[in-house]
C-alpha cells in the first residue's frame, strides 16, 4: 500500500539532537536541502496498490539509498547496515535516529519495482534540470560515448561453449528424466557431467578434435530428442539445437551417417552461453564482453562550471552507435536539453545521422564512420576518390545535389534520379573516362557507352565530413573536446561501478547504470555548490 513520507521532522532528527555532530557544511545538509525535495513520491504511487497490503518504507529514503550505493559501490547487505549507522545518511534522508531501518530486500523489492518503468528516468530528468538550472549551465554543446557494461557471464570459446551447452542439457535432463539420460550418457563421446569439469583446453590440436566431438555429441542428442514431446519443450534443449544450428552444418551422405562439420564463422546473432541465451558476445580492439552497451551524453560548453551528464541509457551490446544516435537525439528534445552541436565519435556520425540530426536542428560533429581516419592514407597520391572529390552544389531552393565536374574536370552529360534508390545517377561520358588518368580511383562505373557515378545526400555529406576532418586543422581541434567524455566514462565505471553489471535482466542493468549516471550527477552538483558557498565565505 502506497504511504508518502509525513513532512513533519521527528524529536529525534539526527540533525535536532546532535546539531555538532558534522560540519555545517557537510554534505548531508546540502542534500536534504537541495535534492530530497527533487523527488517526487506521488510519481512512485502507481508502483504501489492503493489500498491494501503492507505499506511501503519511505520511498525519498529508499530512492536517496540507491542513489548513495551508486556513489559508493555498495551492495544491498551494506546498504542496510550503513543506514542505522552513517550519520550523515541519515541527516540527508531526514531520518530520525532508530528509524533508519530498511533490510536489503525490501530496497531490492523496491528496486525491482522500478525496473521496466520510466520513474527512475523521470527521476534522473528532474534532478538534472534543477541541477543545470542552480549551476546555470549551458546544454547548446554536448558529447557523447558509449561503453561496454560487462555482464557475469564467462567468455567461452567454441570448446568450452560446446561442452557447456550439452553438460546444462544434460544435468536437466539427468533431474527430470534420468532413465533417458542413461540411455544418452553411452552415446556420447565424453562424460560431461564428471566432476573436474575444465572448460579450457589449451593443447589447440587437442581442442579441435575434441570440439569435432562435440559437435557430434550435440547432433546426436539434437536428432535423439527433437520428436521427444517433453523433453523438446526443455529450454536448455531449444539452447542446444540454436548452438548446434548457429556453430555447425550437416551434409548428408548417401547410406552413411550425415557428416557434421563446423562452420568456419558462425552465423551473426550467436548464443555465447547456455545460461542466458540472449546475451552476445562482442569483440572492439582488445575488448571482448558480453553483457550490454551504455551510452551516456554529457554537456561540455568549455564556459560551464560544471558539466552534467545529460541523457544515459542501456542497449543490447552487439547494437551500432549510428542506429543509437537519433533516439537519444529525440529524448534530449523531449527532456528540453535539446543541443546545437554534438560532439562524437565516429561510430555515431554517419551522412545519415547527420542529415537526420540537421532536419532536428542540431549539428552532428566529428569524424565520420567506415573511413580510414590514418592521415598518411588520406594524403598518398592514389587514394581512392569519393564524393567529395567531385563537384557537387548543393540547390538552396530544394536542397537537391547537382553534379557540376568530376575530379578530371569532366562535365556530367546527364543526371536523374535512381526510382528503385532515389541515388542521383551522373553520366559522363565513357570514353573520356576511358583515357583518364584518374580511372582507376575513380568511383564512377565505366560502362560501354556511359559512365555511371552514383550518389545520394547521406553519402556526399558523409564524403564532405571526412574531407573537412582530415584537412581542417581548427575543425580536428574544435572536435577534441568530445575526448573529455571518456573521462567521465571512467569516472562512472571506477568510481560508480558501471563497468560491471550486478544483474541478470538487462532491465535491471539500465536501473543501475541510471543510478551511477544519477549520482555522479547528484556528487558533481553536491561539490560545484559546496565550493561556491566556500568561494562567498572567503569574500565576505
Ligand atoms: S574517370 Fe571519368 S568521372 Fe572519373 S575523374 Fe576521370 S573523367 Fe572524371
């Protein structure tokens, strides 16, 4: 049952009975005084039945609790043991001495409440408005990145997922139906139930046999059981035939056994472990992860205070940045932070993230996706040419591009629209193209009487971006304050813990990735305004 917090202070407020106990300006003060009042209980009522059932511990202390594990790293048992204890939690939970008890399952049953629900995005939305409001910060200019957020599961490789696969099939089915998983258990090429169970191999030779085994093994139980009307319902079965299905082909020999071979890159979308199908594996540089992907914008007018991190949000990890980036444009608008440049790397910027950034109003900034971003390679005389090379003008009455000269001064002898593509497609003519010295880094498409260079908006803007970024010096320069957001990528996952995920459900990373965004956000404020109270007491 929902019960808001009475506003009435107790007898024994902490700060009443031991009014020395901190420093004025402690922290704690700051918090009770400026952020407690931020959140709003009537918000959480729908998450509570309206007339029966036990009512709820006071929903500003539980919410302040999560945001103070986010600024600590604290587990839920360290939580409920600092609360009676920590003083200054107290005073900044408005929590009277000998009632700050909440236990670890009631906070995780409430936390468990938020997730799937915006309450806990709504939350980090009003405290970052107030916030840019008090510090008067600027959000016309923002950055953006993203990171991986590790889950718990171990990376296997094929050996290891092979073996795993089949031992989590095998131990349900030796639970649940233990006279089949005799019958099964001599079939098979190995014991995977046996105690030393070692999910590496590191003799490769060893390894590859053995996984050729293996892949045997999950054809037999696959053929065995996929007409077994109980046991085809298992999960770890449907896990089984995936795995074998995504790793593995079967060709059929007449009169023989099929013959079971491993594919040599299994299909995109793979199950990487058996106890939790949806999660995938991805591999950036020397970082290999399973888990999901954050991605947080923060303000970086170099005229600000304090830079506040402004949107966050939690999305399966094999997702590229580019298809990321105009939903999180459309929630800064929604939310009112709506920038005028954004600054970001170039797996977000793309020609048609650009041109769909530009029809919102915002100017995407940075170097562009899919193109070498290696200096000497962009200067060498024979660099393949694209759009940008070409002259093109751009029609200010219809914004339509319009050809005017290929790199070789050519003149287009024609140009429409694609109906299949709506590409431009530019004809030159063949034989002059022929006898060009440029033919051959030229992207036009030689053809017997025509030459064919094929166009569209995204891709001349795209073309246009990388060209300003390789060759404008200021440009590179002005672009080098997104760097500054990789620092708060670090200061969330070393001193928030949004490096690791404490959950299963990718629901319940996204609450705990809004709470680290959250309190570093609330840590940032707590310190520009003690430092502004210091700076005036200094003066006075
Ligand atoms: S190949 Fe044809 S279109 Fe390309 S630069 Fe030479 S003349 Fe121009």
């Amino acid at each position: 049952m929902y019960r808001p917090t009475t506003p009435q202070s107790s007898l024994f407020d902490v700060a009443a009975v031991l009014p020395d106990a901190l420093p004025k300006d402690d922290w704690s003060y700051l918090y009770r005084e400026k952020i407690l009042p931020l959140i709003d209980e009537e918000a959480f009522r729908p998450l509570y039945a309206e007339s029966s059932g036990r009512p709820n511990a006071p929903i500003k202390a539980m919410v302040s609790l999560l945001i103070f594990m986010g600024l600590e790293q604290l587990a839920w048992r360290t939580a409920e043991y600092l609360f009676p204890r920590r003083l200054d939690w107290m005073i900044a939970t408005n929590t009277a001495s000998g009632e700050a008890r909440i236990d670890h399952t009631t906070l995780f049953k409430f936390y468990q409440r938020l997730e799937g629900n915006e309450v806990a995005r709504e939350l980090f939305t009003t405290f970052v408005e107030a916030f840019i409001q008090t510090c008067g910060t600027s959000v016309k200019i923002q950055r953006t990145d993203s990171f991986f957020v590790h889950g718990w599961l171990r990376i296997l490789s094929r050996y290891g997922l092979f073996k795993e696969t089949i031992a989590t099939f095998l131990r349900a089915l030796r639970k649940h139906k233990p006279g089949l998983y005799e019958n099964i258990r001599p079939e098979l090429s190995q014991d995977y139930l046996e105690k030393d169970f070692d999910l590496t191999e590191k003799d490769k030779e060893r390894a590859q046999r053995k996984v050729a085994l293996m892949a045997r093994d999950l054809y037999r139980i696959k053929t065995v059981f996929e007409n077994h009307h109980q046991v085809k319902h298992y999960e770890t079965f449907e896990v089984l035939c995936r795995v074998f299905t995504q790793q593995c082909q079967v060709e059929e020999v007449p009169e023989q056994e099929p013959k079971i071979t491993l594919k040599e890159k299994p299909d995109t979308d793979t199950v990487c472990s058996p106890h939790n199908p949806d999660a995938r594996y991805v591999r950036k540089g020397k970082q290999r992860a399973t888990g999901d992907k954050a991605v947080i914008t923060e303000t970086c007018d170099p005229d600000n205070k304090t830079q506040f991190i402004t949107d966050v949000n939690v999305v399966n990890i094999t997702t590229p940045d580019a298809r990321l980036q105009p939903e999180l444009l459309d929630r800064l608008i929604d939310h009112g932070f709506q920038p005028d440049s954004q600054y970001e790397d170039a797996g977000f910027v793309t020609g048609e993230t650009i041109l769909a950034a530009r029809e919102k109003g915002v100017e995407l900034e940075g170097p562009v996706a899919g193109r070498s971003q290696s200096f000497d390679k962009f200067e060498q005389p024979d660099r393949p040419l694209d759009a940008a090379d070409f002259d093109i003008q751009v029609d200010p009455d219809n914004g339509e591009l319009v050809v005017v000269a290929c790199p070789h001064q050519q003149v287009a002898k024609s140009q429409k629209r694609s109906d299949k593509t709506g590409d431009l497609l530019v004809h030159f003519d063949a034989d002059e193209c022929r006898a060009c010295p440029l033919s051959a880094r030229c992207p036009v498409h030689i053809g017997k009487r025509v030459a064919t260079f094929r166009v569209s908006e995204a891709q001349y803007v795209g073309a246009q971006r990388h060209h300003r970024y390789m060759e404008d010096k200021g440009y590179r320069k002005k672009c080098a304050v997104r760097a500054g957001v990789e620092a708060t990528v670090s200061e969330l996952t070393r001193a928030h813990g949004a490096r690791k995920s404490r959950h299963r459900k990718a629901a319940r990373t996204k609450l705990q990735i809004i709470f680290a965004a959250t309190a570093c956000n609330v840590k940032r404020f707590l310190r520009t305004v003690q430092q502004c109270a210091r700076a005036e007491l200094e003066t006075a």
